[in-house]
C-alpha cells in the first residue's frame, strides 16, 4: 500500500498558537519523511524531513514528530504567523535506485491559514 | 539566479486541442519530473526523466505525453486524450546524490483550464 494520508484538509489558526497536521502510512519500507511547504501561486519547497532511526527533528520553529510503530508522522508549528499560510504536503519514499522523485508519495496536502 | 522556468503561467484550452506546457531548469539537474496538483489530491506524479533521451510513465500517464531531447528541457503535452486536464501543472528537478534521497526542486506551475 502506498498511500500516504493527510490530515486535516484545512486549518485554521490565531496567531501565536500551535499548527499540527498529521500523516499515516502503510507501508513500512518507507525510509524518508520530507514536508513541502506551498505558497499560493508558487511551487512547493522543501521545509524540513526526518528519516525513521529518529522520533523528533526540529528546525526552528517546526518539528516533525515520527511514531515508527503507529506509522504516523506530524508537523508542528509552534508560534504560528500569517507568513506560515501555505499548503503544507507530507511525503514518504520507498528505497530504490530510480530516482528520487519517483519514488515519493504525497499526502492530499493542508491549507494553513493563520489569522493575524 | 538558478532554478525553474514553467511558461505559461496560465493557459485556456478548448476540448479537442494538445497543448504543451514548457518547463527549463538551469539547475544542471539529471531528472526531471512533471506532477499534476488536484485539490484534495496532492501532487501525483505523470512522467519523469532520469537523463536525456529517456523518460518513464508516472501514476497518470494517459493522456500526456513527453520529451527530453536536452538536459534543460522536459516539455509535458496534454493531449485530447486526456479526459479531465484541468488542473495545475507543476514540474520539478533533483540530482541524485544532492541533499538527502534528492531534494525536489519546483517551478511555479501552469495552470490548466479547459473550455
């Protein structure tokens, strides 16, 4: 199964609080865990991965959190701004020797919307 | 600055007609993808490219076709075939080896409107 899924499809948050979205998958040969962020209008961007031998990675003001044994990894924001309103997609990768891209899974993607 | 070119930046169709989506990258990136984005559906990939001269069908194939003729250039075709190509296009580069598992790289799309 290769489905990665999402949650929730949009959120809304005030200012200065905590966004977290949420991600599940079935397969346990997924090795990679990255975060794409999206402006509107723009092409997604890498944000921050984590791979599977770590439960927690945090760069600045977002964190992953991973739960190898419920498959289930999250993105939190803490002190959420307006400039955080993006579309925010979870992914996973298979091992393999094609390239990158191609062995990617992408979530359905959250919108952000974080109110002033 | 290097990085992603995609032209148009939007495009009106009308059913029965190709259209080709143009996509540069001055990255001297070896693969090249092309990736449709539905709301509600994330990005799924069409077709990719390792090297020039060489390209694999992705998830949702039918109804585009593709070509890679330089290192800079992956131009996506939306052929009639396709029965629904309203949606927005995006293309994406990486080079194995950079950055972990290859770092995806994209431009900031087309989109698509079918009349």
């Amino acid at each position: 199964q290769q489905q990665v899924k999402q949650s929730p499809q949009s959120l809304i948050v005030q200012k200065g609080g905590i966004s977290i979205i949420n991600c599940a998958y079935e397969n346990t040969a997924f090795d990679y865990f990255p975060w794409y962020q999206q402006f509107p209008g723009k092409g997604p961007a890498l944000l921050i991965a984590i791979r599977p031998d770590v439960s927690e990675k945090k760069e600045g003001r977002f964190t992953i959190s991973f739960n190898k044994s419920a498959k289930q990894f999250s993105l939190h924001i803490m002190d959420s701004q307006p400039g955080d309103s993006a579309t925010y997609f979870c992914a996973a990768s298979s091992p393999g020797r094609e390239t990158s891209g191609s062995r990617l899974t992408f979530g359905e993607g959250t919108q952000l919307t974080v109110n002033p | 600055d290097g990085g992603i070119t995609q032209s148009p930046k939007y495009l009106f169709r009308k059913e029965g007609q190709n259209v080709t989506l143009s996509c540069e990258q001055n990255l001297n990136h070896d693969a090249m993808y092309w990736y449709r984005q539905d709301p509600g559906q994330g990005l799924r990939l069409i077709y990719y490219s390792q090297i020039v001269n060489d390209f694999q069908k992705g998830d949702i194939a039918e109804g585009y076709s593709v070509s890679r003729e330089k290192k800079e250039s992956f131009p996506l075709t939306v052929t009639s075939a396709q029965k629904n190509p309203t949606a927005f296009y995006l293309c994406a580069s990486s080079q194995p080896g950079q950055g972990p598992t290859g770092e995806l790289f994209f431009g900031e799309g087309s989109r698509l409107t079918v009349l």
